[in-house]
C-alpha cells in the first residue's frame, strides 16, 4: 500500500513536471503555418484571408525575432509567406489530417485561444494523458514494475512530443489506447481507435493496415478482409479528399528538392534516385549520434519481441510488437526522413507495450 501511494506522489510530481517544461518550452515548428491556414480555410475563409490570418496571429503570437525566423528565414519560408497561392499548394500534406485539424478547431473555438495556443495545449495535454495511460496501465503490477511508466515517460520522449505544434503527440497517444484495447482482446475497440490514429497522420496506414491482418493467425479471414476494405477506405477518402499530391511527388519535395510551390508539380519518379535516398539518408542515421537512437531501439524492440515469441510468451503481445517495429522499417523506406519525430507515433507506443513482457505475463498471454 504504501508503495503504491509512493507511486501516485511520483506521478503527481511527474505530471506537475511535464506540463511546466513543455508549456514553457513548447516549440513553434514551421509546421503550426500551414496548419493554421489549413484551419482558417476548413472554417470558411477564402485562400487570401486564410493566409492573412495565419501570419497576422503568428505575429500576435510570438516575439519579432521567432516572427522574422519563422515567415522568413530562407527562401523557401519567404515564398510561402509572400504568397497566399504558394502556401495553398502546401496544404493537401497538412490538410491529409483532418482528425487534428478538426480537433484544433474545436479547441479553439471551445476556450476561445488561437489556432496557434490550441496546437500548443493539444500537444501539452496529449502527452499528460499518455503518461496517465502509462502509469494505470502498470498500477497493478506487483514491486517495482509499478514503477515502468517512469522510464516510459522518459525513453518515449513524452517532453520532446509534448513541445511539438504538431499531431505527433495526439496520434501517439491514440494508437497506444488503440493497443491496449488489442491487447486486452477488445478487438473492435481496438481497431476504431486504430482507424482513428489515421485521421491525424494517414503514413500510420503502415502499422495499422498491417495489425489489421491480425485476425489471419486465427484463421478470421472475413475479419481480416473487413479492417483491410476499412483501412484503405479511410486512407484513400482522405488523401483524395484532400486533393494529396501523391506519394512520390511529396517524397522529392521533403527528401530531395523543396518545392515552393506544388501545383501541377509532377516529377517523374526515378527509381535510382529513390534507392541513393534511402540509403543515403539510412547511413547518415548510422552515423549520427543524434539520430540513431530510434533506430536503434527499434531493432531492441524488435529482437525482444521475437526473444520472447520464440520463448512462447505473450505471443499475440510480441506478435504486435514485431510488426509494430518492422512497420517503422517499412515507413522508412517508404519515406526516409532523418527526423524521429514521425516514427514515434509507433516506436513509443512500441516500448509500451514491450514493457507488458515484465509485468503482465499472466493477462496478456495469448
């Protein structure tokens, strides 16, 4: 008993922590500008009045310097903010999420706050509610593994995902309670909220799509082939819906050539120039410090998972963990960007669940 008070006193701590270092150190990611614009133009504005009031409220928002960084720090940011048409054509890989831009919207306008200040709380609370998540799910395991959200909170970079003005925070937070309902064989509950993780970042097509072919070991094939028409419904309603620019056509504008416009922009896909990318930009994570940390734990995830399968132990548990990690690799070579940021919608979710290994044999088995 008294251990568990112990714990609630630390996660109070915790929580107390989280939410002063990510409000006071919340980043304002170029990413927040066509996000706004995205919102205005989803509340009925024109594209010109949309763009307007994106920087005019950046600019109440922020301080001159951080306002001169973000509208115009290179060419790229100066063309999007010279020109209403050249932001418009950025959209459609912003507007792909509608769950978040909905979800900005209705915060917004229910504690009437900027786009700007909605982003920013969404991020904030998001990641309170992952840990709260962390920490309920392990309140019942006997000794020290009651303590499992602490390295969670830490290993998952709940702060760096709490600073973000970006859906990364939000979608973690619903994939892994997406997870958890899978896990504790609630099936249908787990795949809406699955489904519902594609609505704030549409690549999580990769992980979901893939843990919707979970009923197959069971020989469910009608199941499998339901969440597999579901899926892509989803996946194909919203990227046509959103006018998006198509895979490679957005992989040459991250990866390759930033684009200052995207309309009518339709390079022809190399496959040679595809495989230097990847490859390229695998490499430079091998050989960063910086950027070899997710990586690399997604292989320890990985080898963990399939230790512990071979060993026949939480097998439906390290299943899902396996084609969790093998999603990030597929997401990768799909779209190798360097930044971490956007595998860990999947990777921490991950280490959660790899953390049901030490503490819930026994409710997990399959």
């Amino acid at each position: 008993m008294m251990i568990r008070a112990i714990n609630c006193i630390f996660l109070i701590f915790a929580l107390i922590f989280i939410f002063q270092k990510t409000e006071k150190e919340h980043y304002y990611n170029w990413d927040a500008i066509p996000y706004s614009m995205g919102l205005h133009i989803y509340e009925g504005r024109s594209v010109d009045e949309a763009h307007y009031l994106t920087y005019y409220n950046l600019r109440e928002e922020v301080g001159p310097r951080l306002f001169q960084d973000l509208c115009c720090s290179g060419k790229y940011r100066s063309d999007q903010f010279s020109s209403s048409e050249n932001l418009n054509s950025m959209l459609p890989m912003y507007v792909s999420k509608p769950g978040y831009i909905s979800l900005i919207s209705a915060v917004k306008n229910v504690f009437n706050i900027s786009e700007y200040q909605a982003m920013k709380y969404i991020s904030i609370y998001a990641v309170l509610l992952l840990s709260l998540l962390f920490f309920v799910s392990f309140f019942q395991a006997s000794g020290i593994a009651q303590f499992a959200w602490i390295p969670l909170v830490i290993a998952g970079d709940i702060l760096f995902l709490g600073k973000l003005m970006t859906p990364d925070a939000v979608t973690t937070l619903i994939f892994a309670l997406g997870l958890v309902f899978l896990l504790s064989k609630r099936l249908i509950s787990g795949y809406i909220f699955l489904a519902l993780s594609m609505l704030f970042r549409l690549d999580m097509i990769v992980a979901v799509g893939l843990l919707g072919l979970l009923p197959l070991l069971n020989q469910k094939f009608i199941f499998a082939a339901v969440n597999s028409i579901v899926f892509l419904s989803i996946y194909f309603i919203v990227s046509s819906g959103s006018d998006h620019i198509g895979w490679w056509a957005h992989f040459y504008t991250s990866v390759i050539s930033q684009q200052s416009n995207l309309t009518d922009f339709k390079p022809e896909f190399d496959f040679e120039r595809y495989l230097s990318i990847v490859f390229g930009n695998l490499e430079w994570i091998l050989r960063d410090t910086n950027y070899i940390k997710w990586f690399a734990m997604n292989l320890i995830l990985f080898f963990t998972g399939a230790y512990f399968y071979q060993k026949k132990k939480n097998v439906f548990l390290n299943t899902v963990l396996m084609i969790l990690c093998v999603s990030i690799i597929i997401k990768f070579f799909l779209f190798p960007k360097v930044d971490a940021r956007i595998y860990l919608s999947i990777l921490t979710p991950a280490l959660f669940i790899a953390f049901f290994n030490l503490s819930y044999r026994k409710k997990v088995e399959s």
